[in-house]
C-alpha cells in the first residue's frame, strides 16, 4: 500500500531548520510532539486502539506472562490505569487475564491470536509508514531512544511498589 504524505519543509513553526543543531531538550520535545500526533493517527484510530492500548499490547507479547503491576512500570503509567487498559483489552479479545499459579491474587497477562494479529498490523502500516517518509534514518535511532530512556530510568528515583504479604499456602 502506498502512502502519501507530506514531507515537512525545512522549517516548521517554532522547529529548527534542517541541519540546525538541536540539543537533548529539543529531542524530547519533538519525541513528545511526534507521541501525540501519532496518537491521532488513522492507523490507530481504524483499529480501535489508543496509543496506550498498542503500547500495551506490544508489551504483553514481548513479555508474556507479566502482571500488571510490571507492566505499569514498563509503560510508565499507575497500576491503576493498567487494570483499566488489562480489562477493556481483555474484554475486546485481545488479551487474557488469568490467576498466577503461585498467587492467585496476581493476574498473568497473555496477548491472543487477535491482539497479535492487531498489533503485528499497525506495527507493519506503522513501519510502512516512517520507512516511506523517512527512507535513511539508521536503524541506530531506535537504539538511541532506549539508551535515553535507560538513562531517564538510572537518574530517577525508584517508583514505589506496593508490597504484597506473602501468599497463603493451601
């Protein structure tokens, strides 16, 4: 499928021109920036999914068998938003919720054949996409991104986990 899309100008309102040099602040704005209109894009929005949901799916496959709990603290978001995003998941078929056999009080997640397939979807346009606006952008940026996000996670202080008791044997 071909896309068209509209290559910005070498200068858009309040961005720097093409070669301008910009420092790490202006990274993590435009980081920002690009987050919140890819959130409004038609490839998420045809599929039903925010761009926390994707997000999360993508984890769950990653990593299966991960509670929510660790989930939340990949994602950056409360625990309490990730039982809501687990449930409405769940609910549409895109993942189960199961009790872990070790403690039934903690809920495994597991992405379905149908979470799979939705995620491996937008994740192909998604690629189409950039590959086709930006055709020579090294590999090396994704790198760069998990390096400044590993370094955001050394500098910051621990979150705080709830600590559960021990389980009860039966």
């Amino acid at each position: 499928m071909a896309i068209n899309m509209p290559v910005p100008g070498p200068k858009e309102p309040g961005g720097k021109a093409d070669g301008e040099e910009g420092n790490a602040s202006d990274l993590i704005n435009e980081l920002v920036r690009l987050v919140g209109r890819l959130g409004e894009h038609p490839i998420l929005k045809e599929s039903g999914l925010g761009l926390t949901e994707w997000s999360f799916l993508k984890t769950v496959a990653a990593s299966p068998g991960l509670g929510g709990g660790q989930i939340a603290g990949r994602l950056g978001v409360t625990p309490q938003r990730s039982t809501q995003i687990s449930s409405t998941l769940a609910e549409s078929g895109y993942l189960t919720i199961a009790p872990s056999a070790d403690d039934t009080r903690r809920k495994l997640l597991t992405i379905t054949p149908k979470g799979k397939s939705t995620a491996d979807a937008i994740d192909a346009r998604l690629t189409e996409l950039f590959q086709h606006a930006f055709p020579d952008v090294p590999k090396s940026i994704v790198n760069t991104s998990r390096n400044i996000r590993k370094l955001l996670k050394a500098v910051s202080p621990a979150p705080k986990e709830a600590v559960s008791p021990p389980a009860k044997k039966a």
